[in-house]
C-alpha cells in the first residue's frame, strides 16, 4: 500500500553548507544524506522502515527549527518536519507483480519497489515441478506455467519487512486462491464461468457432454 506520511526529525547542516539556501540544503539531506566519517548518513529516500516500509520520496518539507550548534561538531541540528511518500505491502492485500526469478522452491515477484516469494506450494492447487533447462515451474495436471516475465496476481499472507535482504522470502505471497495466479489464468477462470465450461477440458467436448 502506498500511503503519505508525515515525519518529525532532526537534520544535521554542515558547516560547509552554511552559506546556501537553509530549505534546499535539508531537502538534498534528507534526500541524499551527507557525508560523515567516511560514509553517508541522514537519508531518508531509499530507506527501509520496519515500521512504514520503503520510503520512496520525500516531498515537502513542512517546518525547520532554528538550528542548535553542539560542542566539537561545528554544523548545526535543525528539528525539521517532512512530508514523505512510503510503500508497505499490508497483509491480505491483492497485489499485482511481476515474476523476476524462478527457483525450485518457488518464484520471487516484484511488486513497487519489494520483491516476495510465492513458495512453490501457493503456486496452484497442483503438483509443482521445477524445469531447471526452462527455468519455469509446472503444473502436472494443470499445465500451469510461471517463468521470469510473468504477470501475476498474488495476496500477502506473511510480512517481515528486512533492511538487510529484500529477496530471502520476508514478504510471502500465495496464489491458490480465486481470481489469482497469472493473468491469463485468471481470464480463462472468467471466461469458463461465461461459457460454463470446466477448467482442464476442452471446450467442444464439454458441450458435446451437456447436449448427451
């Protein structure tokens, strides 16, 4: 879910910045960091938050404090207050995503900034196999499909936002429900329920039984 926030901090203006405009100066901080002790600190863009998710944009700056001045630092701290836009999968949210990675234990999706795993037993209500030349996981009865490209539609059902690895199955996902899965599954699901047809058969011969 992508949602605005609102944040209250405090902002470090380096005594080499003193002479530049004082809102441009703690925008480009909270957006790029600063340098300090060979590393760079004080961004918030890019960040990821427990608690508020991926922050992508820092978009208004709302109010700066007059800045307070510490011993043996030289630069001055301002309490500032910022707008910012974030992205936090809830869970139970639907969400729509893309395949980039195929393993035997599943497929990693991207949705917004986040990768997840849909674990090889969410995939479909089937046996899944894992074609390693292909790259693709597959149903045996269902001929089902999933390989890298693949659009699809997912639910959350497990959140751990981790700072240290996006990718290590912290943000489940499952797709054995209705009206989820791959697009194309999805439109077929519809299209069965227009015609009556049953998933798996072909068409003709299902009427062909009806008119029996």
């Amino acid at each position: 879910m992508y949602k605005t926030i609102k944040v209250e901090d405090v902002v470090r203006v380096s005594p080499t910045r003193f002479g530049e405009p004082l809102r441009e100066v703690v925008e480009d901080v909270l957006k790029h960091g600063y340098e300090y002790k060979g590393g760079v600190v004080g961004a918030y863009e890019g960040i990821v938050d427990r608690d508020v998710g991926v922050v992508l944009a820092v978009t208004d700056v709302e109010s700066i404090e007059e800045g307070r001045l510490i011993p043996n630092d030289g630069a001055s701290y301002h309490k500032t207050v910022f707008n910012a836009i974030v992205f936090k999968p809830e869970l139970h949210e639907i969400l729509d995503c893309e395949v980039v990675d195929v393993v035997e234990f599943g497929a990693f999706v991207r949705f917004g900034p986040l990768d997840g795993l849909v674990h090889v037993s969410q995939i479909a209500d089937d046996y899944i196999s894992y074609d390693e030349k292909r790259g693709a996981l597959l149903g045996k009865t269902t001929n089902k499909v999933i390989e890298v490209g693949n659009r699809v539609r997912a639910r959350v059902v497990a959140v751990s936002t981790n700072p240290e690895g996006q990718k290590e199955g912290k943000i489940n996902l499952t797709m054995r429900q209705p009206n989820l899965g791959r697009f194309e599954w999805i439109a077929e699901e519809k299209e069965n329920k227009k015609t009556g047809d049953k998933p798996g058969k072909d068409a003709k011969s299902d009427k062909a039984e009806k008119g029996k």
